[in-house]
C-alpha cells in the first residue's frame, strides 16, 4: 500500500513489489549544501545524481519517501519525445533551441536505460520499443504524420498493419500504429529507488519525511526549513510536478495535477501470457481518453486510464478500465483483480515540460504531461547543468519564466467537463 495516501488510490502493484532501499531519515540538523533539490521523484533524483557525479553538494527534501507521487505509481512507459510533433517544436521556439528540444527529448529514452545499466538499477527493465496503437483511421493517419516527420531527424519508426500490430499485441482492437525504437517499460517505483540509491553513493543527502516548509532569501543565498531542520544553499531546484505546493508563489497556478488510476489482475496463466502482450510492450493508443497497458515481471496485466478527483467517481473510473481491459482482451474476461491505484500527473497548457528560472538562483522543472519517466530523468539532467552554471541559451531545454494558469482554481471543473466532451466525442466516433 501506498503509505499516507487516500485509500481508494493507494492499493499500488508496485509498492506491492517494491525493492528494499536505503532507508531515508528526516533531515534532523542545521547543514549547508551548494544546490538543495526539493522534491524526490524523477526529476528531482536525475538532478541530485548528475549533480553528485559533477561534485557538488547536493541536499534532497522529499516530503514523504523517494518515489511516492506520480514516479512511483504510473505505467513505467519509457516514452521518448514530445507530446507535441517535433515540427511544432521548430515553430514554436525557432531552429537551433527547437532542434534541441528534440534531440533531448528524443534520447531521453536511451537516457533513462543507460542510467539503469550504470547503475545496476533493478527494475524490470525493458527496452523493447514503443508501441502506439491507433483504434480509428484518424489517429492512424495522424501516427503516420508523427512517424515521417521523425524520420526527418533520422529516427526510424516502423508502420504497423492491423496484422502485425495484432501478433504483438495480440488483440485485433486496433488498426495499426507505430513502433518508437527507443521506448520501452521498467518497474517505476523500483527505477526511482534505484536512482535514489545510486544518488545517495554519488554523495548527495537524501531527506524523507522532510517536506520544506520556508525559503526565505537573502544576499547570502537561501536558507529552507523543514520541521525539524534546515539548509542553507546558494540554488534551489524544484522538482514538486503535480505535488507543488505553496512554498513557491505562483508555481502551483502553472499546472493543472489530473489523477490517472491503474488497475492489475493476478498473475496470468502460462497460456494468457503467451497470447497478451507476447512481445513484453507497453502499448498506448489514440484515444482522447487515452488506455495504455502493459504486463509486469509475474504476468500480471495493468491497464492504466484517466481518473477523477471524487472517490465515486474515481471508483467508475476503476471500472471502466477493467471493462475497457475486457473489450480489448476478451480472453482475459474471468481473471481476477488484485490492484486499483492512482496518483497525479501534471498537465500544462501549452503540453511542454517547463523549466521556469524564478530568479535569484531558484529553478523549478516540472509539466510532464503523462511522460514523465523518460522527460523527467531528461529534465533532471538539464536542471544539473543550470544548476553549475551553463547559461539558459545553451541548455537543452528552453527556459521561460513563471506563467500562471487563468482561472486555475476552477482547473477541476474544467477537467471534468473536458473529460465529458472527450468521452461524448469518443462515442459519437464509434
């Protein structure tokens, strides 16, 4: 179970079938650090390894335990690139800053493996690819379009017909789709333990329990407090994604935090493995209310869905998936279920990842918009190199400032009524 989390959300497969780690204690002591990262996910345990491994003084502050919000319970799709085609990439912020962008994003998969592999982080890793799966010829034509315009930067993605992609699959619910070579899938909550472990032998110091209470700035850096101890830094990174708090003013207004929920059956037997999901992907299809799906290290089925802010309504969301996992596999129609979990994803206007410079040496990185595995360790990466000095037009990344959302309070009646018009337009497609 997910330890100090809503019940309906917190039964989780992998918390079930987490690594043992390094156990973090609550910063207890007044100490001093070159960069403090706030935050002990993806983003936030990329920047602290990269920045160990640079020599710095790296302070973590996680407010509950490493990996426990979004990197810790999501579907472990290791899915390069932008959710934007890369052409839009190229309008939006010019040829050389946009060109970076996408090689960024491009290799974050490859990223997210080779930390892995340096690391020996055990986490079920599986670079097999990227499957995405078109259910009407609208989104099929629209994975072509995706498919040539990456080919224009030389990466090579195969088309698949309704007959190939049923023999990977192994469901005949989809038309066809597209193969990113550089994707893939790993166990989430065990790669984040593992970045934290391999983070914490680098030399930083990682706090659990240690959520940061104040910041307050000077001319001589900034001093942040938890509830039992304290920092003193030159730079602060934020890594809070759909978590972020008040500790920033502003920061939280600049992404809306959407629930995704995921649900497991038991185990399958040796003849379902063999007939679901053979080729071991982690398919995602062209839904506006997108499915994605997988199998972990014992056979068990996960299919992942959109959830909903209320418990009733979250529990119909649960359901809906166990149904859709029915439409999709009828063979798996009588299995059990064992798991139904959940957490937030944090979703930006403008659907880029953002890395907001906050002046006087604060940065946050945050927005992965559902792809936060392979973009956030990408971003962890770019966040290091902001933090030992590269300046912000030779990152990877473009650096903008702070842009709060227009009528952010009212961000969970807006999901709900785009949820509404998405299910609506779905059915009137079908």
């Amino acid at each position: 179970m997910i330890q100090n989390e809503d019940p309906i959300i917190a039964n989780s497969l992998w918390s079930a079938t987490a690594n043992p780690t390094s156990y973090f204690l609550p910063l207890s002591d007044n100490i001093e650090a070159d960069v403090v990262v706030i935050g002990a996910g993806f983003s936030g345990l990329s920047t602290a390894l990269h920045l160990a491994q640079a020599g710095q003084r790296v302070v973590v502050l996680e407010a509950q335990t490493p990996g426990w919000g979004a990197s810790g319970r999501n579907g472990g799709q290791v899915n390069p690139g932008l959710i934007q085609d890369p052409n839009h990439a190229i309008s939006k912020f010019g040829s050389e800053m946009g060109w970076r962008m996408i090689k960024m994003s491009g290799d974050a998969g490859r990223l997210v493996f080779e930390l892995i592999a340096k690391n020996d982080i055990q986490c079920d890793v599986r670079p097999v690819g990227w499957i995405r799966a078109a259910h009407n010829d609208a989104g099929l034509k629209g994975l072509v379009r995706i498919a040539k315009q990456w080919a224009a930067y030389g990466i090579e993605m195969e088309v698949l017909d309704k007959a190939k992609i049923a023999d990977l699959l192994g469901t005949g619910a989809y038309i066809g789709g597209i193969i990113d070579p550089r994707g893939g899938n790993i166990h989430p909550l065990n790669y984040a333990l593992g970045l934290a472990d391999a983070a914490h032998r680098a030399g930083a110091k990682i706090f659990g329990h240690s959520k940061a209470e104040t910041l307050i700035s000077n001319a001589d850096g900034h001093r942040i407090t938890t509830s039992s101890g304290s920092v003193r830094t030159a730079k602060v990174v934020v890594c809070t994604n759909a978590y972020t708090g008040d500790l920033i003013p502003g920061l939280r207004q600049t992404v809306v935090p959407i629930r995704s929920i995921q649900v497991a059956t038991v185990p399958m037997s040796d003849n379902l493995r063999s007939s679901v999901l053979p080729g071991l992907h982690a398919p995602s299809d062209t839904r506006r209310l997108l499915s994605y799906f997988r199998t972990d290290a014992h056979g068990r089925f996960l299919m992942g869905a959109r959830g909903a802010y209320s418990e009733a309504a979250t529990k119909v969301r649960l359901a809906e998936a166990r149904k859709m996992t029915r439409d999709i596999f009828p063979q798996l129609n009588d299995i059990k279920w064992e798991y139904e979990w959940g957490g937030f994803v944090a979703a930006t206007a403008d659907h880029y990842p953002h890395l907001n410079d906050l002046g006087n040496g604060i940065v946050a990185g945050l927005g992965y918009n559902g792809r936060g595995v392979a973009m956030a360790t990408a971003m962890g990466k770019v966040l290091a190199d902001w933090a030992i000095g590269v300046p912000a037009g030779e990152l990877d990344f473009v650096v903008t400032p702070l842009r709060r959302i227009p009528f952010h309070g009212l961000h969970r009646l807006g999901v709900a009524a785009t949820l509404a018009r998405y299910k609506l337009m779905e059915k009137i497609a079908s």
